[in-house]
C-alpha cells in the first residue's frame, strides 16, 4: 500500500491523500472517494476513512479521501454556491485530478449522513460515477416506519436502561449540572438540519442512475433520521422489488458514526466488500469472458 | 500549505508544512504535537489556525499526525510511547530540512505537550516549550477521556459502550494504557529548552506542582501564561480557542525574534 499527499483542484487549494494497493490496482476496479463527514477533517470520525481507504486498498481498490472545501486542511472555494453544490464541485474536480493521477475513470463517493447530499448530486451530475455509497442517506417516513416507532417509543417505557439515562437527564438537568440540550435519537438539533429532495424526485434520480448501471449501497443505522427497516427503502421509494444493483442495510445496533471499534469495522468490511464484490468482480468477470 | 509523507518507509507521518509568509531573520521554526484520539480530531482545526498564525508571524510550520493516527500509517494497535516519542524527533529532523533552522520550538496540547516535554528530555534540542494545557501524567489523562466519554456517550439516547480495549472509539492497547500511565510531567527533570511557558484558559493548582516541579535549561520554572478563552468548556473551549493560539503565536514568535 503506498499513500501520497496532494494538493489539487482547480485553485490548488483541496488537500487529499491517495491510497494505492502494493502491485497496483486491480484491472476494472475504481476510485473510491472518501470526504468529510460533518465538520471532521477527511480521516473521518474514529478515522473511519482511513480504515476504508486502506483495507479497499488491502482487496486492490485505491481511493481518495480528500478534504472538501472550507473543511478540514482544504482552503475554500472562491466560487459561488451553496454547501451541497461546493460538495459536487469538489467531487468533480476530485474525480478530474484521479483520472489524471491514476488512470481509472470510474468512480465511488461514499458519503455519511451530509455528505450523501454530494455524493448524490455527483452521481446524479457525473457520467464517471460507476458506484455510490449512502450511509444514513436520504430517508422517508412510511406508514410502517411510523408504526414501528411507537412500538419503538412503547418498547423503551419497558426498558429499565433508558429509564435511567431518562431520570439521570431529570436529576442533572434539576441541579443545574445541564441544560437539557441533550439530543434523542431523530430530534433535529438546532444547528443542523438538512432538506431532502421529494421522495419523487428521489425514486427519478435513483431510476435514472440504475438505467447508466450505476450500483447503490444504503446504510441505515439505528440513529438515522426517518428509518427503521430494511424493507422501508422498497416502500418509501414504490418499488415492487428491489433492483439487483441497490443493496440496502438497516443496522439497529449502529450508531450514526459508528463511535466503537465493531462498529467501525463493520462498516469497513461492508464498504469494502461491496465495492470488491459489486464494483470490481463484476467488470472483470466481463471482461475475461469478454 | 504543503500536505505531506515524511520518515522511513513503512514507517511514515502525515505532516502540513506551512512556510513562512513573513520575511524573518533568523529563520524560525515551530513544530505542533496533536493531542490523541477524539481530541486530536476535536483540535484538528484550532491546529490549522495555529500554524497559519506562526506562519504569517515569519515561522517555518510543521504539524504531524502521530504514528497510528490521523494520515500517518500504522494501526493504534501498533502505537507506542516510546514510538510516539521518536515521532518528535523524526518530525523535528523534516522540519529542519524543510526550514534550515536547527532548533524549532515546539508546541504541544494536551497529551501531545506531555510527549513533547518527553522528547525534549530524550535530548531533541529546542527553543521555546510551549506546554498548551498540558496532560499533567498519563492515568489522570486517561481518567480524564474515559469521564469525557462516559459523559457525552450518557447523554445520547443510544449510549455505546467502547470495548475493554478501547478508549472513546478509539484502540488502546493494554500495553499502550500502561506506558502511558507510568508518564508524569511534574518528573521528566530539567529540560533544554530556553523557556518552558504553560498556555491555559484558567490558572490551576496543578499549575503550581508544575512551576514547583519543572526547570528549562537556566533553571527557571515554566511561565504560565492565562488566555481566557470565550468558550469555557475545556474541550470546546480548546476546538474553537482563538485566545490561546494568539497568546502561543506572539510567544512563540516573539521569542524568535
């Protein structure tokens, strides 16, 4: 494996970090782009991305984990537009300098919570985008979501561990020792909410990217807004069926940015082998019997 | 700003170099040592500000991640105090090549101060030692990340609980848990630096055990310099400090001067 620092983009100013497999990457296999999540610099949280970014290289994929513009090491961008658009821009632009820099011209954005607004427009707006991961992307509340969820709230009435954490929030919050910001699971906070696109718009999107054969992975974990279960994804979206090319995951014991070392493994493990299994494999496979 | 790989093959750290965008003579130089773990990326920002300060006061800047952290390579599972340690010196060598300055000074925060002082009395050479509130030893450090998580995770509504070997999601080794619970500022002894100077939000007892305590190479016990931070929470106060990094700025550039 052998990492590189660059700086690159249309002003010089994004900083990133190249990962190659020792050997050089397998013939078919793209660029995985890995970015911030939230207002963490592009190592991701418990150094998320680079976990990813090396064990895809360990199964012969490269990638590149950059940081967007504004965030982390990267200077901002002089142009015009809001945060979702200065996310697709870098994601072009880092997309321009991989294709440069390692000669593949297929792509995968993984994107975690926020970021899935960039790696959504990105594939959406760019032909390169063979692949895009959604961790705790786009969600929609169901009939069957808002059901599960009072059974949800019922089931914790009987759970003694919330009922602790609950009279402990009362007790600190009685003694001045806090001042009650703490944030339930799905409650927006104040300083950060996100629009997401109607739901049909988002079934067009999604048809439109499956028709260029572009394959989708969605996580969802237990703290993600509007989602519940696996199963939701078809419904939300009306779908008779889940297309071959969507894989979809409802993780209830994760957490939005899988804080313990499981966690993070597994998310690292899964990642890394739908890009082997789905991005890799499948091309090559083709092509030798091609 | 120039990202970049340094040290042995196999062995590299990840580094932000930023030249010096003052005229200065003689050339100055000042390496940055991260905290660990979550406070490492909790600061990673108050470290650009930081060196952009220093860059624009006329210094040579270089920030690195420690080995098994951030960008550098290697795995937390592979980290070491002793391995940490010679990450100073092997950033400090980069830095000189970088600078052309022989002795940087050098400005840890939190754990990362504790490892400076650390390198310093393996015998790297330094000017200033800027110790920006310092990790006083390793258990009540340890004690101190292991509150803060047990706090923050508490206040969620879906607490996950790290493993034995495991600290606010983070590997620690058994073996790194112990190394670094036998580390104690107030007992590293006498340093060569030609200042020691303690950065901190509010003046604390343990400042005094420190003045009490630790000698730069004249003999004299570290200043402490108070820049009161808007923010009070000590982490936070630290992530988004901008009183601190002007106070370490025009210390450290000052005495360059």
């Amino acid at each position: 494996m052998k990492e590189r620092a660059h700086l690159f983009g249309s002003s010089g100013g994004l900083v990133g970090v190249t990962t190659e497999p020792d050997g050089g990457a397998l013939p078919g296999a793209p660029v995985v782009l890995l970015f911030n999540v939230g207002l963490n610099h592009r190592v991701g949280p418990g150094r998320l991305n680079v976990d990813l970014a090396r064990s895809l290289a360990a199964v012969g994929v490269p990638s590149l984990r950059f940081d967007v513009s504004g965030l982390g090491d990267s200077e901002p961008r002089g142009d015009a537009g809001d945060d979702v658009a200065r996310q697709v821009a870098d994601l072009r632009e880092a997309m321009d300098f991989a294709e440069k820099k390692l000669g593949v011209h297929r792509f995968v954005p993984v994107g975690l919570c926020s970021g899935t607004d960039g790696v959504h427009g990105a594939a959406m707006a760019d032909p390169r985008v063979a692949g895009a991961a959604f961790l705790d992307g786009y969600a929609y509340a169901t009939p069957g979501y808002r059901f599960r969820a009072s059974m949800l709230r019922l089931g914790r009435l009987r759970d003694p561990v919330r009922w602790k954490f609950a009279l402990r929030r009362r007790w600190r919050r009685l003694r001045g020792l806090s001042t009650g910001e703490e944030v339930e699971i799905g409650a927006p906070e104040p300083i950060f909410d996100r629009s997401y696109p109607p739901v049909e718009r988002f079934r067009s999107d999604l048809e439109a990217l499956l028709a260029r054969n572009v394959k989708l992975l969605f996580v969802y974990t237990a703290e993600a807004w509007f989602f519940n279960h696996r199963e939701q994804f078809r419904r939300m979206v009306g779908w008779r069926t889940l297309p071959p090319a969507v894989e979809v995951e409802y993780w209830r014991e994760a957490d939005h940015v899988f804080r313990t070392l499981a966690q993070r493994r597994r998310a690292v493990q899964r990642v890394t082998s739908w890009v082997r299994d789905a991005l890799v494999e499948a091309p090559a496979r083709r092509a030798g019997a091609a | 700003m120039q990202p970049t790989f340094f040290g042995k093959s196999g062995q590299q750290l990840f580094g932000v170099y930023h030249p010096p965008l003052a005229r200065r003579s003689p050339a100055a130089s000042a390496l940055l040592c991260h905290p660990a773990a979550q406070e490492y990326m909790r600061t990673h920002w108050a470290f650009r500000k930081l060196a952009a300060e220093l860059s624009r006061a006329g210094l040579h800047v270089l920030r690195f991640d420690w080995h098994g952290t951030g960008d550098s390579s290697g795995e937390p599972q592979g980290a070491s105090v002793p391995l940490w340690i010679s990450d100073v010196g092997t950033a400090a060598a980069e830095l000189a090549d970088l600078a052309d300055v022989a002795r940087p000074s050098l400005v840890g925060l939190r754990l990362g101060a504790l490892l400076a002082a650390l390198a310093v009395q393996r015998g790297l050479a330094v000017k200033d030692l800027v110790l920006w509130e310092p990790a006083l030893d390793g258990a009540s450090h340890l004690r101190e990340l292991a509150e803060i998580e047990k706090a923050r995770y508490d206040s969620l509504a879906m607490p996950s609980r790290s493993g034995p070997e495991e600290l606010f999601g983070y590997a620690m080794t058994s073996a790194l848990r112990r190394e670094l619970e036998a580390l104690d500022l107030r007992k590293v002894g006498p340093l060569r630096a030609d200042r020691i100077v303690v950065v901190t939000g509010a003046a604390r007892p343990e400042h005094e055990e420190l003045r009490a305590s630790l000698r730069d190479g004249a003999g004299r016990p570290p200043e402490i310099l108070v820049a009161v931070e808007d923010v009070k929470d000590p982490t936070d106060g630290v992530m988004l400090s901008s009183k601190a990094q002007m106070a370490i700025a025009a210390t450290v550039a000052g005495a360059a001067a």
